[in-house]
C-alpha cells in the first residue's frame, strides 16, 4: 500500500488521471526500482570552475549531462527544470505496457524530467539550486554578465537560456566550425615535436567532429560523414 500510495502520488504530480490498471503489479515493481534509485543516488562532485583549459563552451556542453545526474528535492534529475518544453501537455503519451511511463522515455525518471511542473515550491527551490551552481561555476568571470539580470530572482532556468543565448548564438557556433574545420583540414602533424605526439593529434580531430556535431544542433551546417573524416 505505501508504494501505491508513492506511486500514485508521483502519476498526479506529472499529471496522470489515475487508473486502477496503471497500479499493476508490473508497474509497481517499476515503481519499487526507482524508489530505490532515488534513495541510494550519490551526488556528483562538485562542477569544474572555469578555467583556461575549461571554457565556457565546454561548461555548456557538459552542464546538462551534471543536471541529468544531480537530483533536487524531489529526487528528480535538476535537468527538467532547463528541458527545451516548459510546459507540460494536457494531455500526457499513453503509458506502455506493464511499465509506467510512456513510449518516448525508457525509465519513471525520463518520465518525470519531461513532465514535472515548473509550478510550485519544490520547483522554484529546485529553480534556486541551477542558478546558484551557474554562480559558483563562473564566479568571478566575464560570463556572469549574463545571468546578471536573474540575480534577484535568482531564476536558474532563466539564467541558463540567457546563458546559452549569449555564449552560443549563431557567430559563437560559426567560429566553432571555422575552428574545427581548421583543425581537420589545415593542421597537420609532422612527427618532429615531441610535445604533440600523434595521440594529441587524433585527440584533436575528434574534438573538432565533436565541436561540429553540436554546433549543428544549432545552426544549419552539416558534419563530415564518415569517408570525409577519414580523408
């Protein structure tokens, strides 16, 4: 009855009518693993500050991954408080069978980063807890500036947005291309610095096809397929 009772009460935070079929034994068990999950999670380590080796676009390209893993105080993934969709349907995906979540999402947790609402006490604490890891992560640096404006409030999902806006327009991403692209074609090793060894050199190509992968998640470019890497 107690992971019933904590099964249905995540079902109505998210939104979901509830059913006496969606309270399966099946689903259940589904229920149990993730409890379980919750409560024997282990926090990450603190985020790297910014640094010269650790810029700003390799923060913003690593910070969702640390929010996927990090949870707030509802045991949810700090990730759904910067999703793309704040809003959540009013009408949530059927769930699967024997499982409770639906067919876009593969585990209760997927589930609740897509749909928890950005309403409430427990969000805006949650809300307080991105922007304060984004004011520990740039400190003292330029790139406070742009969060700036969240201060008062200290909204995080805002201070994100702008974050990203700024630091990864459309000229941020071109002159990632320009320096990637560079990197592929025109850099060369020549085997006579034996402070560049060949495995620098390689480590170097996959971060510039990385740099191009993301920056085409953003503007309209298309990445090297894979007999143009090779040449």
């Amino acid at each position: 009855m107690i992971l019933a009772c904590y099964s249905a009460s995540l079902y109505q935070y998210i939104g979901r009518d509830i059913a006496p079929l969606m309270l399966s034994r099946n689903r259940l068990k589904e229920f149990k693993k993730h409890k379980e999950g919750v409560k024997n999670h282990d926090d990450l380590d603190k985020f790297p500050e910014l640094s010269k080796t650790f810029t700003i676009m390799k923060m913003l390209d690593q910070f969702p991954t640390y929010l996927r893993e990090k949870h707030g105080v509802q045991g949810i993934a700090l990730s759904y408080v910067t999703r793309d969709e704040p809003v959540v349907p009013a009408v949530l995906p059927a769930l699967l069978a024997n499982v409770p979540w639906s067919d876009d999402h593969t585990s209760m947790m997927e589930e609740l980063i897509d749909y928890a609402p950005h309403t409430g006490p427990l969000y805006s604490q949650d809300n307080v807890t991105v922007y304060r890891l984004l004011q520990e992560i740039l400190g003292s640096t330029i790139h406070m500036s742009s969060i700036k404006r969240h201060q008062r409030s200290r909204n995080g999902r805002g201070a994100y947005l702008d974050l990203v806006l700024h630091k990864m327009g459309n000229s941020k991403w071109e002159k990632t291309i320009e320096a990637a692209e560079k990197a592929v074609t025109i850099d060369k090793w020549d085997r006579k610095n034996a402070r560049y060894p060949l495995k620098f050199h390689v480590q170097k190509h996959r971060e510039a096809f990385n740099n191009m992968m993301r920056a085409a998640q953003y503007i309209g470019y298309v990445p090297p397929n894979e007999s143009t890497r090779v040449r």
